[in-house]
C-alpha cells in the first residue's frame, strides 16, 4: 500500500509514527545532525588511522556532548519563541482592554484589505471584537503573524537529544560490536553501509517534514553525509601525515 503524501491523513493509518507527528520534525533533523557529525568522526578517525578503541572515545564524546548541546539549544529556542508570543499576546490584551476604538479599527482594515466591504465587513468586525479571546487571538494571527507553539520546549529537546544519540549511534555500531565481540570484517566499510541505512530512513522520513519527493529527501541526506565523510576523512588522512612527518 502506498502511504498518503498528506501526513495529516498518514497520522490517521500510522497510529506509531501518527502519535508522534508533531515531533517528527525534531527526530528527522536531530537525527540527521547525530549520523552526519558522528559518520564525520568515524570517518575521520579512520583517515588518521586511529585504533577502534580511539574511534569509539571520540564517537561516544561527541555523541553525548554535541547531542547534548543541540537540545539544549532546541529548547532554548523553543522557549524564547514562547516567551515572545506570551509577551505580545500579553501587549494585544492591554491595546483590547486599553484602546478599543484603535484596535477595532486595525481589525476593520485588516479584513477591507482581505476584501470585505459595507454591511458584511461590519458583521466580520462585530463578531470578531464581541468576544475579547476570539480578538486576541486574530490580532495575533492577522496583525502579527505569530501563531502559538503547542509543542512542550521539553518534549522538543528531549526528542532532539533522543533522536541524535539512537541514530547517531549507528556509524559507531560495528566499532562496538568489534570491541566487544571481535569483528574480522573491513569495520569502516560496514560502518558506511550501516551509516548508508540510516541516511536513507532519515532521508524517507524528511520528506514528510519537508513535504518534497522521497527521492530528492532521500538523495539530499545521503550527498550530505557522503559529503561530510569524505571531508572529515581526508581532513584526518591530511593531518595523520603531517604530525607523523
């Protein structure tokens, strides 16, 4: 079966991923933060020829810390555009309370502009004005285009955090695995190929963030983390010989 485009009636035959829609957005890009910098690290390690044991420190620090660090600032962020809306939601009640006839006047001309006119124009105004929540809330809406987040700052960092660590463990799981189990393999090459996976369920995921084809969602994270491999790779392979010489 083929899942709908629109995720608004995907939320309805996905009770999983449905469940969580409004926060598929932060999972997708604190995913896609967590694989690309820590695949960067891996990546990196490798080109200076560090040991797994190395790899797996510098994975799991920069796992741990700049996941940290980016929910953190997810819910600082989070919080300041909530605290802004509360501050002017707060400054529209005074102007209701304070200047009605102004403020009556500003709903007017909003809605002439939208194209009411005459007896139908007033009706809007009236209706609106009548009740003072209703007016608040268009002022918000109209005047200053600010809608109010109804996502939890906490929920936002915490998925952030979540997302950045699970996927991002994944470039560092076949160095686990060999550390703990013995691995006879190339673990770089796994760690490319796992790391490959996961680009591309972050990548399928995006597209329902983004609204774009699964194609071009798919394609942009893997270039971008082929990107970032290769850089970090060459970076490590360029410094190895220089401190070795």
């Amino acid at each position: 079966m083929t899942l709908p485009r629109d995720p608004m009636t995907w939320h309805g035959q996905n009770s999983f991923l449905g469940k969580y829609q409004n926060y598929l957005g932060e999972f997708v890009y604190g995913g896609i933060d967590g694989s690309v910098t820590t695949f960067a690290v891996v990546a990196g390690s490798v080109g200076a020829g560090l040991d797994s044991a190395v790899i797996i420190i510098l994975g799991f620090a920069n796992l741990l810390a700049d996941g940290f660090a980016m929910s953190v600032g997810a819910f600082l962020s989070a919080k300041s555009v909530q605290a802004n809306y509360e501050k002017h939601r707060r400054q529209e009640y005074w102007e209701v309370e304070n200047l009605p006839d102004l403020e009556r006047k500003e709903v007017e001309e909003i809605y002439r502009k939208k194209g009411f006119e005459g007896d139908l124009l007033q009706q809007v105004v009236a209706v609106i004005t009548s009740d003072k929540d209703r007016w608040v809330d268009n002022m918000m809406t109209e005047e200053l285009g600010m809608i109010k987040e109804v996502k939890s700052p906490l929920a936002i960092g915490a998925v952030t955090y979540f997302s950045f660590v699970i996927i991002g463990l994944v470039p560092l799981s076949i160095y686990v695995y060999d550390y703990l189990n013995g691995f006879k393999g190339n673990q770089f090459f796994w760690s490319c190929l796992l790391t490959s996976v996961g680009f591309f369920i972050i990548g399928w995921l995006k597209t329902y963030v983004t609204q774009t084809s699964r194609f071009k969602g798919i394609l942009e994270t893997l270039v971008l983390g082929a990107i970032a491999a290769t850089v970090a790779y060459f970076v490590g392979d360029i410094l190895e010989q220089l401190i070795a010489g």
